[in-house]
C-alpha cells in the first residue's frame, strides 16, 4: 500500500555551496527539519549532507530555522524559533515562532549580511521546490533497492542540533554592522523537475509521484 511522503529541495542561490541541492524528505506530519549552521568538528556530526540542512555560513544560527509539513493539506511550513539575524521569505522577514506557509520557487534567506572586524560574511539564500509523492511498497521497487529502502524506513528523518558550546566556530557572529542584502528573484530560473542524479529510494518515490 502506498504512503505519502513529502520531498524538500532546496537549491542554493547566488553563492556556491559545498553540494547543488538539498533534498529533505518527510513521512509523517511530525517530521521537522532543523536548518541552522553547520560545524567543522567531526565529533558534532553536524557536516553539510544532501540529506540535512546544514549549511556552512557564519551568519546562520544552529538552529535557525525548522521545516514541517501537512501531508495531507500538501503544505510545507517553515517558522523561525528566534535566530539572532532573522530569516526572510521573498525578502519579507517572517516572524518570530509562526508557521509560513511555503510554494514552489519560493526564496528563504538566512541572515544578513554581517561584518566582523575586516571580514564580511553574507546571508544564505535557497530557493524551495516541493515534491508530493506517494512511497510504492518495497516490492514495487526493483530488487536493488529493496535494502536502500528498507533502511530509510528505519531512519528519523529529523535532524537534531545539540546546544551551542565553546569551540572554535562560535555560535552566531558578534556584529560590528550589518545590512539586509537584497536578492534579485526575478533572474532565477525556477526548474520543477527533480534533478537527475537522485538516489535509488528518490527514484523509486518519483516513480508514484502526484504534481
């Protein structure tokens, strides 16, 4: 029998990132998705995957923001806990711990742009493309990817952030200025196909797809 599932990508703009997308994918209502910064500590487990939403940039908090949806509705929504430099949707800042509600092509910024004695870190920008699709059973599937998919079933999708500690890479940047940098949305190119190296179990999933 098949299931709903939910599939985020999100796809950075204007700055180069250390991978082209990010796909989050959510299979029930009470998934959420942490967004925040990432750290170059090994023992935090907090590096940048395809699979996380953890970014290498200094204006972010480490948890910055959290991503949830209604499978049923179709909806995703994504609320700011209170990060210490904000997060803008299409260059409205949304407020503090309420839920907005997320379209296709839709533009979330992160931070903004921060100086901190002679360097200048700039917010984080990602445009969102949903994906509503129904999970065919693991015998739909081609026999290859019946362990691929049955090890995701038995993987939480929620990406937890431990508390902030003393390191090297502090939690958030101690601001000397800062400004909001403004994103020229009209110049993107929004591309709803899922893009085409996928992983065997993103495949299966598209396969039972609902657009």
């Amino acid at each position: 029998m098949s299931e709903p599932r939910a599939v985020v990508l999100l796809h950075p703009v204007g700055l180069t990132d250390t991978l082209p997308y990010r796909s989050l994918t959510f299979k029930s209502d009470s998934d959420q998705v942490e967004i925040g910064r990432s750290s170059k500590r090994e023992n935090k487990n907090l590096a940048p995957a395809r699979h996380n939403a953890l970014f290498d940039s200094r204006v972010m908090s480490r948890t910055h923001a959290i991503l949830s949806v209604s499978l049923q509705k179709k909806l995703v929504h994504i609320h700011d806990p209170g990060s210490m430099h904000g997060t803008w949707l299409n260059q409205e800042k949304i407020p503090i711990d309420k839920d907005m509600t997320l379209s296709n092509g839709d533009v979330l910024t992160f931070g903004v742009e921060v100086v901190r004695g002679s360097d200048t870190f700039p917010p984080l920008a990602v445009r969102c493309e949903c994906q509503w699709l129904e999970t065919p059973s693991v015998h739909d599937c081609p026999r290859d990817s019946e362990t691929v998919l049955q090890k995701q079933y038995q993987t939480s999708n929620t990406f937890r952030v431990p508390d902030y500690d003393d390191d090297d890479d502090d939690d958030d940047c101690e601001i000397t200025a800062h400004k909001q940098v403004s994103l020229d949305l009209t110049s993107l190119s929004y591309r709803s196909a899922v893009p085409d190296d996928l992983s065997t179990e993103e495949r299966c999933f598209k396969r039972g797809a609902i657009y």
